[in-house]
C-alpha cells in the first residue's frame, strides 16, 4: 500500500470507529467533565494531540480526525470545489475562543480537578450520556450540510474551533524553526502542471507556494497528496530546516 492508500484507509477506520472513540476526544464530554470538576478523557486527548503538533504538524487533521475522514470520503463521492466565503473564516475563531477560553473559564472555576478518563461512560446500556449521543448525530450530520454548502472540507476551513489551535501551534513551530514534520519544495523541475493543488484536500494553493518556496501554509495538514501527486518530485518532508 502506498501512502495515500494508508491515509484513505486510516480515516475511514477513524470515521467507522466513530461511535466508539467519539466519547474520548468528544469536546461536548470534555466541557462537561470540567462542568464536574473533572478531567475527562477527551481533555486529555486534546492536550496530547496540541503538543504532538509541535513535532509531527496537523497530521492528526489528516490522518485520524473522524470528521477530516467524513468530509474526505463525502468529497470523493460528490467533488464538490471549496467555496470561498468572505469573512467566514473568523467564525471558527469565534468557536475557538468559546471552546478553548470556555474551557480554562470551567477548570478555573472548579478549582480542584480530578482525573476521570471514563467520565461519561455508565456502567449500562446505552454507555454514553444521551446528550453525547445526540452531539454526535449533530455533528455527524452537520459535517454532512456543510460539505454541500461551503465544499471540501467547509468545517475544516470554516466552522472547526479546534482547527484554530492547530493553526497557532503549527506557526510557533514554524516562527520558531522547531525540529519538526513539514514541506519543503524545489521549484526548479516544476511544470507547473497543477497536480499538487488539485490534489490539495484543504483546497491550498500547492503550486504557487511551491514556486516561491514557502510551504509552511497553517492550514496545510501534511496529508502528503501533494508530494505523491506531483509527477517531478518538486514537494517533498522534511525534518530539519534550512537556515
């Protein structure tokens, strides 16, 4: 298997997995073990998740996010082109502030905080707490609707707070030349055939960034399309940085 074959294959497992993993990274479980005074899985996850971004990027947004894979396998069903929509953007900034400043807000609040990675899960039939059911089937369909409306991976560009985190972490790293997982390009053998931005999931300009050597987009997901598309091996990762 290639390594888009093994990507397509991970998010699809990640998306099938769904109703099972959901409870340890869900946000709505997260805020309401804060709620609690407790620190519930999916607090944890995303606390891990953050920091990895400083050695291995946003390769959770493009190897493992369920709602990345769904809009990704809805993407190559319909192919629907990202629709560009003024000021949008800042709306997934606005969500950030709620979710990540309503977080700190609720741990503050608490005071002491108790680790629970199983809060949320009961001991019966169904497990989870009926409003971590009904935030699923929200997103889950919601993922769905803005697919159709804002295009390929609309929640990814638009609406996903958790996408802001990722986005100042991964420009620290880059500001800061932090040893990390990231691209680097050698224009000279383009052809400026465009395969690389076509292939693009998050709908970049892969080839003018290539042109001008400037690879370290925030909003790349180092899914690699880009560098297995390009007939002429422009694109490619890379660990150290070039000073």
């Amino acid at each position: 298997m290639n390594r888009q074959q093994i990507r397509t294959a991970l998010l699809i497992l990640s998306f099938l997995l769904m109703s099972v993993t959901f409870v340890y990274i869900s946000p709505y479980i997260m805020m309401t073990g804060l709620t609690s005074g407790v620190i519930a899985a999916g607090l944890i996850f995303w606390i891990i998740a953050f920091l990895l971004t400083l050695i291995i990027g946003r390769v959770f947004c493009g190897y493992l996010c369920p709602m990345g894979a769904e809009q990704e396998i809805i993407d190559k069903a319909l192919k629907i082109p990202l629709r560009t929509v003024p000021h949008l953007r800042y709306l997934k900034y606005l969500l950030a502030i709620f979710w990540v400043g309503g977080a700190v807000f609720l741990a503050a609040a608490a005071g002491t905080l108790v680790l629970n990675p199983f809060f949320g899960i009961g001991s019966g039939l169904p497990p989870w707490q009926a409003g971590a059911y009904l935030f699923l089937y929200a997103m889950t369909i919601g993922v769905f609707v803005l697919v159709l409306l804002l295009g390929r991976r609309g929640m990814c560009n638009y609406l996903c707070p958790m996408s802001v985190v990722f986005i100042a972490i991964t420009k620290l790293k880059n500001a800061l030349k932090i040893p990390s997982l990231h691209l680097v390009a050698e224009p000279e053998e383009c052809i400026r055939c465009k395969k690389c931005t076509a292939s693009c999931p998050m709908s970049l300009p892969v080839q003018e960034m290539a042109g001008v050597k400037e690879m370290q987009n925030p909003e790349c997901i180092l899914c690699g399309n880009c560098v297995d598309a390009c007939p002429k091996n422009v694109i490619r990762f890379a660990w150290r940085w070039n000073r």
